[in-house]
C-alpha cells in the first residue's frame, strides 16, 4: 500500500449527476474539504441520448469537459478506483495513490455487464445492433431507425438494474411514430422484449403504454430478456424457453449491468445478484461500515434508479453525513422515483412514484401520467438547463 496517503473530509467516488450534485450539496452546506474521484474526462447530461436515439439531440448538446462542472470550492482527483478498504476508509487508484477521508461516499453508477448477454458486443461492432445506453454507439440509432423503410425491428427494456430503463421505451415510441407519419410503419415489425408483465408493473400508467403499443402494433414479449444474439437473430429467454427472433433489420439492445467488481470485492455488496452496496434503503448509510454511504445506480435502495430521483437522494444524504457526526437523527427517502417517456416524437408522461409504487407527483395537477406536449418540451429543454446551472450546483 502506497506511503503517505492524501486524506480528505469527504471523499466521493464517482462524478455524475449522482457525485458532483453532492459534492456541491455538501459544498453549500458548509462541509470543510470534499473530493471527488472520477476518471472520465467528459460529463454527460444522460437523458439527453433517449433523444439522441429519437433524431431530437446531438451528443454535443450533452456533453461538457468534466472540469467545467466541479463544484466551487471542491478538489476533483482524475484518477481510476481499483480497490477500497471501507474500514479506514481508504481508496486506492490506478496510478497508485492512496486516499483517506472520513466520510467515504460510493456512487460510481453501473459498469455495463457485457459477459450477461453473448454476442451482444460483437453485434454493436457489425453495425446492426446500438444502444442509446452506450455512449459509443447511441448517435447510430437514429439514422438506422430513420432509414429503415421495412423489416424487422427489436427493441428491449434491460432488467433491473439500470440506469433508468424505462426510458428504453423512447426510442422505440419515437421511431414508431416517425414510421407512421413516413406511411411505412405497417412495413416495420416491431418488436419489444420487457422483463416483466407489462412495461412498468404501475396499473395506470401501463393502460397508458400498452394502448400506446398496441396502436403501434408493435408485438410485445413479457417476462423476457435477451439470452444471446448471433447472425441476424436475436434469442430470448421466455416463460416457455429459448425464442429466437430471425431477421433481424436492426436492433436497439440494451446492456445488462452491474456494479464495478470492486464494489464486490471491497465487501460493499449485499445480497443483489448485481452486488449493489447493501446500505439502508431510507438514510443510504452502510449496513456495516458506517462510515460509508451510497447513491444512486450502484445503491440497493429499492426502487428504480433515475436521475430525477437523484435530487431527492442528495437532498436526503448530504444532511444525513453531518448529521451522523453529530449523533443527530437521521432524515429519511421514500423511495422516490422519476420515468419520464415518450408516446410520440414530441408527446411524454411523467411517472412519478416511491419505491412501492405509490403516487408522488411533484405537483397535484395536471395528470403529468397523460402524454403531453408540454411535458416532452420540459424533459427535452428545461431539464437539461435546470441540470447544469442548478443541479450539479446543488441548489435543487
């Protein structure tokens, strides 16, 4: 272990929405020193590549150099984690520097779990297979999806968890939408793969998105995932056994995914099969360090991980840090989540819910479940604004 360790108040692992809006929350609510790790030179305003998908954004529009959006005040450390010793706590890196703090904060996301699906990345590189989950190949969507005049189209919502699947329904509803203005959509068999029953498991907004896929008609394959894909043919593990979708023009497949393995390995992980940090669902404090928190993606909070429901995890943990130091009663999260998704190229329903499914409206009228115009022009326009000159601001 490398000698004479650089010591920090707060150290968070991860730069994303998750990472910078707390760090900056903490910043604000006057935390002495926090430091962020992340690696990746460019951050990304995710939502924005459902639209990339649609033909409604280029990546430019969300993309900015990763030191334009460190919060004032804090130290970013552009490095790599590769191990953690959650007792000290300390991190390690790939160049080799070692890092102490007192507060240990995990929020890294989800490292996408190529390995689950065979074939999977072999497709994106032949060219008829792309994800707007990828950064590599969502700006490939839409121009498959635009050009396509005929054949067959599959589309899949990934199990949980990731990073908001539901929004894997926008492209599709999108590009059905363009087929049918183009008058070729009766030429398109559309298919969709959903892990569960129907799109949401939530009664009233899945009337909404069933009657929305079947005014498509698009065919739909419950309680399935991707088992593999090879050729032109994508197989699905179903309720009944192995199914396998031939001929396929182009297929929009999401990733699996899972936590980095050094979540795992650290002992962070619970029981999840996907080795999310085993912290208490309501504060985010660690089950058995208590020195370590977790949001976000990567956090077993029990409830669908999306970026809106980041602002009430931050607004929830970063009083929760100092709190704790101070032998204060703890705040709680509900639970609360976000899946906004298109019906049209420019309708969307906002869902929003705790994690036991019951309503949470940000406001109690009107209906934002019934797809608006209004509401896509919000999640397409305002959003992004509100998330780079307040959210990562820590001033929402």
């Amino acid at each position: 272990m490398p000698d004479n360790p650089q010591h920090h108040d707060v150290l968070v692992i991860g730069g994303g929405n998750a990472g910078t809006s707390l760090a900056a929350r903490l910043l604000r609510d006057g935390a002495p020193d926090v430091a962020v790790i992340e690696s990746r030179p460019v951050h990304r305003y995710r939502p924005l590549l459902s639209y990339v998908g649609g033909g409604e954004a280029r990546m430019s529009s969300l993309s900015r150099p990763a030191d334009t959006v460190v919060p004032e005040g804090g130290t970013t450390l552009r490095d790599e984690v590769v191990s953690v010793d959650p007792a000290g706590p300390s991190v390690l890196t790939r160049s080799g520097r070692r890092f102490t703090c007192r507060s240990l904060v995990v929020c890294p996301g989800l490292d996408e779990d190529w390995d689950a699906t065979p074939g999977l990345r072999e497709t994106y590189d032949a060219g008829w297979a792309a994800s707007t989950f990828d950064d590599d190949t969502a700006a490939r969507v839409w121009p498959a999806l635009r050009g396509l005049q005929s054949g067959r189209v599959v589309f899949t919502v990934p199990p949980e968890p990731a990073p908001c699947g539901a929004t894997a329904l926008k492209p599709l509803f999108m590009a059905c939408d363009h087929w049918r203005r183009a008058e070729v959509l009766e030429d398109v068999d559309v298919h969709l793969v959903l892990p569960g029953a129907s799109p949401l498991g939530l009664d009233g907004p899945d009337a909404r998105l069933e009657a929305a896929l079947a005014s498509y008609g698009v065919r739909v394959h419950r309680g399935s995932t991707v088992a593999r894909l090879d050729g032109r043919g994508v197989t699905l593990a179903t309720p009944t056994g192995a199914e396998t979708i031939e001929d396929v023009a182009f297929a929009h497949v999401v990733p699996r995914y899972r936590a980095p393995r050094w979540v795992v390995d650290a002992g962070l992980a619970g029981e999840h099969p996907a080795g999310l940090v085993d912290v208490d669902p309501e504060t985010m404090r660690h089950h058995s360090f208590p020195d370590v928190w977790s949001l976000g993606d990567v956090a077993d909070l029990g409830t669908r991980p999306s970026g809106g429901a980041l602002r009430k995890q931050v607004a929830v943990l970063a009083p929760n840090i100092l709190a704790a130091r101070l032998g204060r009663p703890l705040q709680r999260y509900d639970g609360y989540t976000v899946m906004p998704i298109t019906t049209g190229r420019r309708r969307l329903m906002l869902v929003e819910v705790d994690r036991d499914g019951r309503p949470r409206p940000t406001v109690p009228f009107p209906d934002l479940t019934v797809p608006r115009a209004v509401t896509w022009w919000v999640d397409r326009y305002v959003l992004p604004q509100v998330y780079w000159r307040r959210i990562l601001r820590g001033r929402v």
